[in-house]
C-alpha cells in the first residue's frame, strides 16, 4: 500500500507544473497558485477530519508550520515564476 501511495504521489506532484502553466491567465500567477493551494488544503481537511486523522497541535508549533508552509509551497513557486 506504502508503494502505491508513493508513486501516486510522485504522479500527482509530477503534474502540479502542468496545472500551474494551464491556470496561467487573467489573474496572476500568485492568486492562481494560492486558490490551488486553498482548495487543496480545504480538501485535506475534510478528508482528515472524515477519516480521523487530525492530531492535536501546540499552538507554538503553528509557527513552524506556517515558516514550512512558506518556504516549502509559497517562496519557491513565487521564485520559479519569476526566474
């Protein structure tokens, strides 16, 4: 099962460019990106809290993952577009 969701991964990660490059148009490239990003992290949410997977978390490490978050999905496409 660890294989397959790994490779399903790589699969969807693979074509998150592809997706970027189409949404390209009329609003810019960092409000299209943030509305993937949302939707995607509205969608997890929901599965989580549908499967039980949610975990409890410190207030204090909301920080770190918000640093994660940028630096991780946010700063680097914001590079890429620009590059």
């Amino acid at each position: 099962m660890t294989v397959l969701l790994y490779a399903l991964m790589i699969f969807v990660w693979g074509f998150s460019w592809i997706a970027i490059k189409w949404q390209h148009g009329d609003v810019a490239m960092e409000v299209s990106i943030f509305y993937r990003f949302a939707i995607a992290a509205t969608l997890m949410f929901i599965f989580g809290q549908f499967f039980n997977k949610l975990q409890k978390v410190d207030a204090r490490h909301h920080l770190y993952f918000a640093l994660q978050g940028i630096c991780l999905f946010s700063f680097n496409f914001i590079v890429i577009v620009y590059m």
